[in-house]
C-alpha cells in the first residue's frame, strides 16, 4: 500500500534541492513491521556525500540568516498547509514503514505539523531587548543569532514530529538543518523534504541524508560547521553525540532520551480514570514511547481492583496491522525489539511476577506480542528496571507517599511521570518531589507545541517545544554602543 500521492514516496536523499543515489550505489531495504516485506531501498551515502549535505547548509545559511522573519515564517506555513493537505498520504506511509495503528499516524501527521505552525508565529516575537545602562553614554543590548547548520538525528517511533519538532525552531530561528532520520523509516523524512521544496524552501536549508548509523552520526556530529545538534534516541547512543560533539570543539547540543517513566495511582484516586489513563500511558504506538508508563505504582488498598480491572482492559485491546479497522496496538518495530520483549517477560516470570493477560508472541506471528500485564513487579526484574518499549506492564504495590517516591525515583532516567490523584497536597508533594521533568497528573495528553518537551538526568538536555524549543538554535548577541553623544553623568 503506497500513499494516494505517488510523489512523495521518495526512494532517494535530497540535498541542495536535489535528489541523490549513493555515490557507491548502496542502499537499505525498509520493512514493513507488520509483515517483515520489503517496502522499498533508500541510499546509503558516503561519508563525502554527507560532508557536501554540510557544505549545502552553510552555504544556504549565509543567505537565509538574513532573510526577513516574516518571509521564513511564510515558507514555514506553506510546508504546515501542504503537510495538512496530504495527512491522509503521509499518515499511509508513516503506517507503512513503522506499523503504528493508521489513526495514531494521523494524529502524529496533525501533532507534527503544530510544531512547524507554532514556531512560525512564535518566531516572530524571537527578540532581543534593551538593557539599561551603567555605562555613561553607552546603549546596551541584545539580539537573537541563529548558530549555524543544525544536525537532526531522529528516532523510528516517531519519525515526522520528532523532524518537524526539531526542523521547525531552527529553520524558524535561521539556521539550516540536515536530518538524518532512522534507517527504519526513512519514507516520513523524505517526503516532508519533498513538501518542503512545494512549499519553496531555497536549496541547501532543509536536507535529508541517510548513511551507515555510526558514520553518518560522526560526520554530521564532528563537523566543525555543525554548530548545533539535536538528537532523539537512546542514552547510550545520546553519550556517543556528546562524545563526538565535544572532540569537535565546543557547540550546542540538545539530547532527547530514554525514559522509565512511573505511573502513580494513590489511595484516593479515581480508580476508574486511573486505569482508563494507564492503558492510554502504556500501549500509545505499541509502548514503543520514551515517555510510555514503564512501571506503575498503585496504592495497595487499591492495588488487587486495579490490577483487575487494568487486565479486563488491556485484554479488549485490538492487535493487528495499522490498515485494520478499530486496531490499538500494532507489532513491534523489528526482530531486536520482539527478541528484547520476550526475554523480559520471561525473566518477570521467572523471578515469581504474575503475568496476569498476554505475555506469549500474539497469534498473528511475526513481531507481534500481546499485550501484557505483568503484576508484583519489584526491583532486579528487567520490566521494571528497564525501559521496556513494548506493549508489557509492570505493575506493582506501595504502602507511603514516601515510599512510592523514593521507588520512583530509583532510575538514572527522568522523562516523564504520571500521577492520578484527587487530593491537592499530594498531587502537590508528587509533582515538586518526583525527579522527572515533565508530570502528567490524571490525563496521557500532555505534550504539544507550546510547551517545554525534555527530560532530567540520564533522559537528556534542553527542551524542545515552547519558547525554550529555540535555544538550541540561537545565540544571545550583547552590544555596547557607546560615544552616542549622550549626556555624562556628573562628576564627583
């Protein structure tokens, strides 16, 4: 199944307003999750061809730094209109190539094209400011510089936001950027290189490059000209930018990592919300979410009617292919990450935790697996020690606020966490104690342009989204005009 817009299934890089082969001619095949066939093949650039997408940005960036806001907000908004023009087509191909559900994709095509429209606005008021002076005669000041070319290295989970999140503060900011999607789904960022050039983005400020992981990464990463990256992936990987990032010389980097997010369900809350909010938290894309409840927390006067009900509903969930009407839950990304699942589970049964609905490869094959509760999880089990990325659910009882909190906080991640509670004091000690940057209290939806999307510790740094999404991208200028020929103060 291929989009209803032929052109925007792109089997080739673009770079500099052009579309490129592999100077040797290599290429990856790109599956389909839900039934392991080959989609198609992309390039594979070459460390040199991947040094001239480099060569392209900076020569665009000397041109569209000093173009005006309002015409880089245009081009911004034509590519958000075209993207919503064509949802439906992309929603098909971003389903094709990852095999979440056809109506996540949708939503993620709307959630990605927010990012390009809000920072189009939002760019407008990226102003400096005045700074009264202590200086006789002197007017002192700031303005906003973009930093230069900007490297986006994004994720297979979410294959357009985590572009359009990153793309559209810096190409609203006046930088240039050079995205290196995942390997795994490639199609997503080529076609919104296709629309970008529909919308009128000139050559060189929007580019698409796919190369071997570990070399595309250091070429993009060690290239001095690279003054910012934006990375979305695993910590272990995320330690590998860093690494290369500073042997380069000293420029900016924003992180976005993994998660081991707690889902809190405390002696008052609303049991019926908490379990409707803790399917949603867990199996969204398959579980394949950093900020995807990982171990959830109930308090134990609660604990045996949650896990109940929980289990009634995580067994009514539909699990097939992202064309199927009414699925919930689709396969898992590759046979690393169904591999990596079962032997979780296994280790959780094992080490005496009940597998109360799933915990077997789904009768569908493949790499698919059923989604799984997992109860009397505890410390030293892989489901709850690890970030799971799969449709299993380690649930667990507490007895105090302090003692789910103090078990919360027991990970060197800190992304997000939930929290379902009805008294204001707790919900109050949850959100200022817990050691996650981002707290969802009793709802899943809690992301979106506006605001500041990052993790703490081991999860990452910097933010994405919000006024803060800029800072990657810009550099505060200070000047000090002085001899204005203004009056001097008095002399003692």
């Amino acid at each position: 199944m291929l989009p209803g817009h032929p052109i925007l299934f792109k089997s080739l890089c673009y770079v500099d307003g052009r579309w490129i082969h592999s100077d040797s001619a290599a290429t990856v095949a790109v599956h389909n999750p839900a039934d392991q066939s080959v989609i198609g093949h992309v390039p594979m650039l070459e460390r040199t061809q991947i040094v001239a997408a480099i060569d392209a940005a900076q020569r665009a960036f000397e041109a569209w730094r000093w173009v005006p806001q309002q015409q880089r907000s245009a081009a911004l908004l034509r590519w958000h209109a075209l993207i919503l023009r064509h949802q439906d087509d992309l929603a098909a191909l971003l389903s094709l190539e990852q095999g979440k559900p056809l109506a996540e994709s949708r939503g993620e095509i709307r959630y990605a094209a927010s990012f390009i429209e809000w920072f189009a606005h939002e760019a407008q008021r990226l102003a400096g400011r005045t700074i009264p002076t202590h200086i006789d005669g002197a007017h002192l000041g700031t303005v906003m510089e973009p930093v230069g070319v900007a490297a986006l290295i994004t994720p297979w989970n979410f294959p357009v936001a985590m572009i359009t999140r990153k793309a559209a503060a810096a190409i609203a900011a006046g930088c240039t950027a050079i995205v290196k999607p995942a390997h795994e789904t490639p199609y997503s960022a080529l076609a919104l290189a296709q629309l970008a050039e529909e919308a009128g983005f000139p050559a060189g400020v929007f580019n698409v490059v796919i190369g071997e992981p570990q070399t595309a990464m250091e070429a993009l990463v060690s290239d001095t000209r690279v003054r910012a990256v934006s990375f979305t992936g695993s910590t272990r990987v995320g330690a590998l930018v860093t690494q290369t990032a500073a042997r380069a010389g000293i420029k900016k980097v924003a992180l976005e990592l993994g998660g081991n997010a707690p889902f809190v369900v405390t002696e008052d809350a609303d049991l019926d919300q908490a379990v409707k909010v803790a399917v949603a938290a867990k199996f969204q894309t398959s579980g394949q979410d950093c900020c995807a409840a990982n171990r959830i927390f109930v308090a134990r006067a609660l604990y045996e009617t949650f896990v109940a009900r929980y289990a009634a509903a995580v067994r009514a969930l539909k699990t097939g292919p992202a064309f199927e009407p009414g699925v919930e839950v689709g396969p898992l990304m590759h046979q690393a990450a169904f591999d990596g699942t079962v032997a979780r589970v296994a280790d959780a049964r094992e080490k005496g935790a009940r597998i109360l609905v799933g915990g077997q490869p789904h009768a569908l094959g493949g790499w698919y697996f059923e989604p799984t509760v997992i109860a009397d999880a505890a410390p030293g089990m892989r489901v709850y020690d690890e970030e799971n990325f799969a449709p299993i659910s380690a649930v667990c009882a507490f007895d105090t606020l302090d003692e789910v909190i103090a078990k919360a906080n027991d990970t060197e991640y800190g992304l997000a966490a939930y929290v379902c509670a009805t008294n204001v004091n707790t919900i109050f000690q949850l959100v200022r104690r817990l050691d996650f940057a981002m707290i969802s209290v009793n709802g899943v939806k809690f992301t979106g342009a506006p605001i500041p999307f990052g993790g703490m510790k081991a999860s990452g740094l910097g933010r994405e989204g919000g006024v803060e999404g800029f800072e990657p991208f810009v550099e505060t200028k200070y000047f000090c005009l002085g001899n204005l020929g203004l009056p001097l103060a008095a002399m003692a």
